[in-house]
C-alpha cells in the first residue's frame, strides 16, 4: 500500500519540480496551476483511500487553507479529475463528503464554493494534466449523415468519376 502513495508523492513532486521552469517560461500566459495545493492535500490521501478511518489533523489545516487560497483547485476532486490523475484508489465521494464533514463543519461552504466557480475556467490541476473547463465537453454527436457532411466533394467527385471509367468499359 505504500508503493501507490509514494509513486502519487513522487509524481506531484516531480510536476512541482518542472512547474516552475515551466511557470518561469511562460508566467504571464499561464494561470497558476493546482499543483502546490494538490502537494499540501497529500495529507489527507490515507483517509480517502481507506487506509485510516480518522481525518488526518494535517488535512484539515491543509483543506481550510485551500479553501482560503486557491478554493476552485477543489472543483478538481468534485469533477473527479484528481481521481483520474492518482487512480482507481481514490474515493472522490469520500473526499467531498467525509473530509467536507469533518474539517469543514457542513457542506456550505463546499456549495459556495462550487458557485463561485461554476461556469469559470479552472485553474489548471497540472501543466500536463489541466483539467480546465468547469463543465466537461459533451460527446460528439454522429449519425450517418454528419459524417457524409465531413466528407471531402473531392473525394465523392473521384468515386462518381471512377464508376463512369467502370460503365465506359462495359
């Protein structure tokens, strides 16, 4: 069980590592990632992963000082994209709810929270990983006429061309 949360400490320490060259880059383009905050939260990652069945101490200070700092970086854990970035081991429910229950007294302010954020970007989780839009992308939507639609006159010009050479023959 320590190998996952290492490997999970090493990958957050390696992207705090190259977020600054990266940052230094290209400061004024970029918004500041989530990557520091993610870093602090490591804290409460026994307690979401069922290792322990107590909240942390450390988690909470370190989840009162997100909310204080950089609250949209939690949209990261709603929407799951932290989950998808540490893997199957994390509970995003048990994150929300318990840690949300235990540090911060009620769901108000996670619901302030996700107002105040909501229809924003967000600040990027990672520079490899951003995560940005509040709302994820709907599928696109095919049917067989959308992708004739797509489909170049060029080709549809060769096809009709080559089925006259075809009948010219006959």
């Amino acid at each position: 069980m320590a190998v996952p949360r290492l490997a999970v400490f090493f990958l957050l320490a390696l992207l705090a590592v190259m977020s600054p060259a990266a940052a230094s880059a290209s400061a004024a383009a970029a918004p500041e990632t989530c990557v520091r905050t993610m870093q602090r939260m490591l804290s409460c990652l026994d307690f979401i992963e069922h290792r322990t069945d107590a909240v942390p101490r450390p988690c909470c200070a370190q989840l009162n000082a997100t909310v204080a700092k950089q609250p949209c970086c939690l949209m990261h854990v709603l929407h799951g994209d932290v989950a998808r970035l540490v893997g199957p081991g994390f509970d995003t429910a048990r994150a929300m709810v318990n840690v949300t229950a235990a540090c911060l007294g009620d769901a108000s302010v996670l619901m302030s929270i996700a107002r105040s954020c909501a229809g924003k970007p967000l600040p990027p989780l990672t520079p490899e990983y951003p995560f940005t839009t509040g709302v994820p992308p709907a599928p696109p939507q095919t049917s067989g006429a959308t992708r004739l639609e797509g489909t170049s006159n060029t080709a549809l010009l060769f096809a009709l061309g080559a089925v006259a050479i075809a009948m010219l023959r006959i």
